[in-house]
C-alpha cells in the first residue's frame, strides 16, 4: 500500500545513497533541487550511511541489522524520507520490518519503512509535479531496476513524469523486465552471467534507437553505461533526477 501525506509536507529527509555519493553526486544534487523548486525544505543527514542492502543480500542479516539501526536514528523526525534508489528505497521499505522481526526496534523499523518513497514516487504522488520542457527534441529509452520495478511498483511513476516532457520521445526496451545483471555482489560472484545479461541489455538499448539511457538507479546505470562504453556504444546514461533537472530549469 503506498504511502499517504494528505498535505505537501513542508520539509524532506534526503538518503543519498552510496552510489550517488561516490559516483554521482550530480543526481543526488538534481534530486534535491527538483523537491526545493516545490517549496518543500530538504534535510540531508550528516550521519547517514549504506541502508545495508549489500550485507543483507549476502547473508549476513546481523551486520545489515546494525547498519540499519543506525538510519532508524539519523532520520527521527516524522518526515518523509525520499530516496533517489529503488533499490535502497526497497531495502528500507521492504526489507526493514522482516529484518528487525522480534528486534525491540520493530515497531520503529516499521515507522521509519513507512515513510519512505522513491523519488519519482515522491514527486507523482505526493508533490503532484508539472514538468515545462525547456530541452531540444531527443529519443530516450528507460531501464528500471529490478526493485523499483518489483518491490516499489515505481516504474510507471518514471515514464509519467518523462512522457511529462514534449520534446521527449521516450521508446521503450522490448525486454524491459529483464534484469542488467549488476545485482550488487551478484556481478562479483557470477561476472560471466552478468556479462551475458548486460549484453543483451546493451543489445535492447540500441535497438531502440535512443541516444540516451535514462534510469533511476545509480548501479544499473554504471553497470550498462559501463558495457556500452566497452562496445563504442553512442548512447548517454543519466538519473532520471539529473535529465529532469537539466530538461526544465532555466
């Protein structure tokens, strides 16, 4: 069930993410922008840090419970926290009750995991936004995360806010349901499957025709912008936050 606040909310936490904040702040910063322009303060935690997906996929649920806890207490206060990640906003909003099962801080998981929202969830439903254009005609194609698309139910929230854009032509993957093969540590351990499943990745994005790749997680983006590299591939990708960013202000 997804999250209400019956009013735009006057402030924000921010979770920027580990990818975003060593790879590509650029996103985080457009992210942050794009909730300002709505007149809504954002606040970016100091002490924040992993949302403790990487220890939790590998098994070890103890490293990821402590990881956890200490986001249960960098984000107090009864705001929304928006993630610029399906991935991470799945892991906090998903993951969190089942990991903290008959921790004294269950309850408290579940109220922080409540308050998550991915960030173009965020934007379509909560703050409602009408994007103007103000870019030259371009072909896009969109590649969701395997959590926004299954966990957060957020894929259709992307593609709203893209189709927003008139001078967007947004032509989609044919196999659009179809992981990259990043999968974390999953491309560590298996590199031949996932060499395999970003080649047909790279394969999709450029029979689309598209010179640009959008997508909202910042993994699945250095994982297939990293493959088309590689083959001379012609094709940009970018945060979803960042091509919004760059296609309305000024």
């Amino acid at each position: 069930m997804r999250n209400h606040y019956p009013d735009k909310p006057k402030r924000v936490y921010f979770f920027g993410t580990c990818l975003i904040d060593m790879s590509y702040p650029e996103a985080g910063m457009a992210g942050i922008r794009l909730i300002r322009r709505e007149g809504v303060g954002v606040i970016f935690p100091q002490a924040q840090s992993c949302c403790g997906q990487p220890a939790y996929n590998s098994g070890f649920p103890e490293e990821a419970r402590a990881v956890a806890r200490k986001q249960l207490r960098t984000f107090p206060a009864d705001y929304p926290i928006v993630v610029p990640s399906g991935s991470c906003a799945g892991m906090m909003k998903v993951h969190y009750p089942h990991l903290f099962e008959g921790d004294p801080e269950y309850d408290a998981a579940c109220r922080f995991s409540d308050r998550v929202f991915e960030l173009t969830e965020f934007l379509v439903h909560v703050l409602k936004v009408r994007l103007e254009d103000r870019g030259e005609p371009v072909t896009v194609t969109w590649h969701s995360s395997c959590h926004a698309l299954r966990e957060m139910g957020v894929t259709e929230d992307s593609k709203r806010l893209i189709r927003q854009l008139k001078n967007v032509t947004l032509k989609e993957l044919e196999r659009e349901n179809e992981c990259c093969g990043f999968g974390g540590t999953f491309s560590v351990k298996q590199p031949e499957i996932s060499a395999a499943m970003v080649a047909d990745k790279v394969a999709d994005v450029r029979g689309t025709g598209a010179s640009r790749l959008i997508g909202g997680d910042c993994g699945c983006l250095m994982n297939i912008t990293g493959a088309m590299g590689k083959k001379s591939v012609p094709v940009t990708g970018q945060h979803i936050a960042e091509f919004i960013w760059e296609r309305t202000n000024g």
